[in-house]
C-alpha cells in the first residue's frame, strides 16, 4: 500500500540531502546530520504506523519530529545556509505533509 504522505515524506528527503550537503563544512555533520536523522525518522514513523493498534499516538509523535524538522529548517535559513527560495520550498513540503498528518490523526479520534 503506497501512502500519499510516505511519498511526500520520501520526496522531502530527496530534495533534504543534496541542499544539506550544501551546508559549510562546520555545519554539514552537525546541524545538517541532525536534519538528516530527524526527516530520516519521520519517514521510519511513517512507515510504521500502519502496525499499531494505537496510531493516534504514534501519529503525534510523528507531528512533533515534523515541528522539529520545520523548527531546524528556519534556524538553517536564519544561518544563511540556505536561501530564502529552498527554505520556501522545504515549508512548502513540510507542510504538505503537516496537512497530511493532521488529516489522518483526525481521521483516527
């Protein structure tokens, strides 16, 4: 079963790594590994959920690394490590998925 928003999830973090391997070199494993992890975790929550008796929880948790992920993101930009552009496009995606998410937590009260 193919998820709309495993997609989503999955295309963020095709568009995540090569701007993160942009970052300066003093940032890349620090800042920009922690990026990587969290979108990486997102995408391994997703994954899951469908195995959970309780999803609305697991659902939440994933929420809060996605609020995370858009909080990271803003400090990126606000460090000039990425450009207002891709830190538009990142929101745009990170949205998306927030959209996504909070339609299907409704869907599981």
């Amino acid at each position: 079963m193919k998820l709309p928003i495993l997609e989503k999830t999955y295309d963020l973090i095709l568009w995540l790594y090569p701007t993160v391997n942009k970052f300066p070199k003093s940032q890349r494993f620090v800042l920009g590994q922690h990026i990587e992890n969290l979108s990486l975790e997102i995408l391994e929550k997703i994954i899951e959920v469908n195995t959970y008796q309780k999803k609305a929880e697991l659902l939440k948790k994933i929420s809060i690394e996605l609020d995370k992920l858009r909080f990271l993101i803003r400090l990126s930009r606000d460090l000039k490590m990425i450009d207002l552009r891709k830190y538009e496009i990142a929101s745009e995606k990170i949205n998306e998925i927030g959209k996504m998410l909070g339609g299907w937590i409704k869907s599981c009260r």
